[in-house]
C-alpha cells in the first residue's frame, strides 16, 4: 500500500545542533513532495516543497530537503536548529493511487523540541 | 480576509447530537480539503472540493459525515450524531487549484469535543 513514514516521532536538540528527519514514500511512480510545520498555537504551513529539478530545495527558515529518488527518500535538515524551530514538522507526498487518481498521503508528522 | 477561517474555534457537544463545522477559503481558491487531526495522529483526510463538486470522498469515515460547498467558496461539514470518537480538531485547507500538487493554505481548525 501507499504510505509515507517518518521514522522519528519524538526528537529533542539542543540548540545549535544539527537537525535531519527522515521521510520516506512506497510508491514508484511521480511524485511530488512537500514539508509542513505546525508551530505551537499556529496553522499549518508549507515548509518546502519538491516538484522537479534540483532535487535538493531550500524552503524557509534555513530548512532544505533532499529528494533521492533511489532510496524513495525526502529527508528535511537544518545545519543549527534554534529554540523557534520547536514544532510539528508533517511530511506529505502526493502520488497517483490505484485508481489513477491523484491523491496526498501524509506522514503521522515528527514533533521537535529544542532545548535553550 | 487573507487566510482560510473557520468556525466555531472550539465546539463542545453532547453525544447525539448533530455539529456543523465551517470552512471560509481564501478566495480564488478552487479546491478546498477537510481533514481530520486526533491526538497523537497525523492528518486523515476526509474529502476534497473542486469548485462544488466533490471528486474525492473517500475518507470520510461514515454516512454520519457529509460535506458540501456553494458557490465555489465556503464549505460545511456535519457530523450527524456525533460519537466520543468524532472529537478531534478538524482543519480546512485550500489550494489555488486542485489536483493535490498545489500549496494548501490552512486555517486554525474546529476543536470538536464530543461528551
């Protein structure tokens, strides 16, 4: 079945430490691909987002993803996370699903905190 | 308004009973999404508008749940007699277009507490 998954549900940095969460996709077709973050108290939003091209994208807030078709693989990293940065963060793929329909398959999302 | 907006904030209701939630897209915004957010889980979908009609309904858990949109804008969700399960925030999403290759722009949610 289609799926997405983050591997890491909890992660906890301290600040100035390097950031990496993984998110990987089962589907072999095209894809598009994109990160959300629910900062506390606030909306859902778009992080960054993968459409063709370069596969490695910048987004805001010095956030960056790497798309590696090979290993169906969209990891989002940040060199030095900051206090601000403490967050849901939603990986969210969208794919044809089995009746050729286009459909968004999101991860169940990483919450981050990072310490001061 | 700049935002997508929805309404009631915050909704408490007494098992049974019917709720309708509402969702106000930014406008312009063809496509609209409803989803349903519990505690400790990702997002689930639960249907997709394009203009008025509804190409994807296929996450909408029971016939307790419908949705529509009118006039290319605002849409309502109703649960009809609500069960403790149903409480979870619900958030609104739309997008410029559809076909779910497109930013979707979100609104603070609809926390529903059923008792």
């Amino acid at each position: 079945a289609q799926s997405v998954s983050q591997h890491n549900h909890h992660v906890i940095l301290s600040e100035a430490a390097s950031l990496e969460l993984g998110c990987n996709y089962s589907y072999g077709g095209t894809v598009n691909l994109f990160w959300y973050v629910q900062y506390p108290g606030q909306h859902l939003q778009l992080l960054l987002k993968y459409f063709s091209g370069d596969p490695l994208v910048k987004g805001i807030k010095g956030f960056e993803a790497e798309f590696i078709k090979s290993k169906f693989s969209f990891n989002l990293r940040k060199p030095s996370v900051q206090w601000s940065d403490t967050a849901e963060y939603f990986c969210a793929v969208s794919l044809l699903n089995a009746g050729n329909n286009r459909k968004l398959i999101w991860g169940l999302g990483t919450s981050l905190a990072v310490n001061p | 308004g700049a935002g997508v907006s929805q309404s009631p904030s915050n909704k408490v209701t007494e098992k049974g009973k019917d709720v309708e939630l509402r969702c106000d897209p930014i406008s312009g915004h063809t496509a609209l999404y409803w989803y349903r957010q519990s505690l400790g889980q990702g997002l689930e979908f639960l249907i997709y508008f394009q203009g008025n009609s509804a190409p994807d309904k296929s996450g909408l858990p029971s016939d307790r749940f419908s949705a529509e949109r009118t006039g290319g804008s605002v849409s309502t969700l109703t649960i009809q007699r609500t069960q403790q399960e149903d409480s979870a925030v619900y958030l609104c999403a739309s997008s410029q277009a559809g076909g779910w290759s497109y930013e979707q722009y979100f609104g603070p949610g609809t926390r529903l507490t059923v008792t």
